[in-house]
C-alpha cells in the first residue's frame, strides 16, 4: 500500500520531527515537499525542502552531518512526519550543536544545556 501523504495543507510542504533513532532524542524540525519524501524514501537519506533557499537540501551533503533514516512514523491525518535517524558526523544543528533544541527557557531567560559538537 503506497502512503499517500498530504501536503496540500502547507502549500505543498509537510512538518518532519527528527529523532535520535538510539535515545528518541529531538533532533530538528524541518520541512518536505514531495519531491523530497520520494528522495527520502529511495536514497535512506534525510532529504528536506529549504523554506529560505527554496531548494532541496539532503542533510550532511555540505557539512558531512547526514542522517541515515531507520523509522518513518505517519501522523493520524497523514501530514507530518517523524523520523527516526541515526545522525553521522554528531552533529544536527547548523550552529554546530547536536541538537537543533540545544536551549532551554529558565525563568525568562534562554540557558544552553546541549552539547556543541563542532564550531562552524
């Protein structure tokens, strides 16, 4: 059965969660068109639509920070998608830190609390 997935409510683009296929850690929150989920689908690599560049983007393909997917997950309404990957090269966010959520909001205020893995 083929998935049909719903990327009219966007205009064309659907909301992908990225975890740590090991830890269910957050990793991004990024963006597919359909030319992007059928590239996922036939490479097994994470490939999103860049909303600022208005490209495709396969993760790691400049920074060497790719993302091999080992799950996919459908929401209920089939127009979000979690995926579950082991990130290679430890790096996710293109700040250099791990995970693109690498802040936490304590009384008013943003703390780093994750972990940078390279300068860039």
């Amino acid at each position: 059965m083929a998935v049909e997935l719903d990327f009219e409510k966007l205009g064309g683009l659907i909301p992908v969660v990225v975890q740590d296929y090991h830890t269910g850690e957050v990793l991004m929150v990024a963006f597919m068109n359909e030319e992007a989920w059928q590239r996922t689908l036939e490479t097994g690599k994470a490939t999103y639509w860049s909303r600022s560049r208005q490209t495709l983007w396969v993760k790691g393909e400049t920074s060497g920070d790719f993302q091999e997917v080992k799950e996919i997950y459908v929401d209920c309404d089939n127009d979000t998608l979690l995926l579950k990957v082991i990130q290679h090269g430890g790096c996710a966010c293109h700040t250099g830190y791990r995970s693109c959520f690498y802040r936490k909001l304590e009384n008013g205020e943003l703390k780093t609390v994750g972990q940078k893995v390279k300068e860039v």
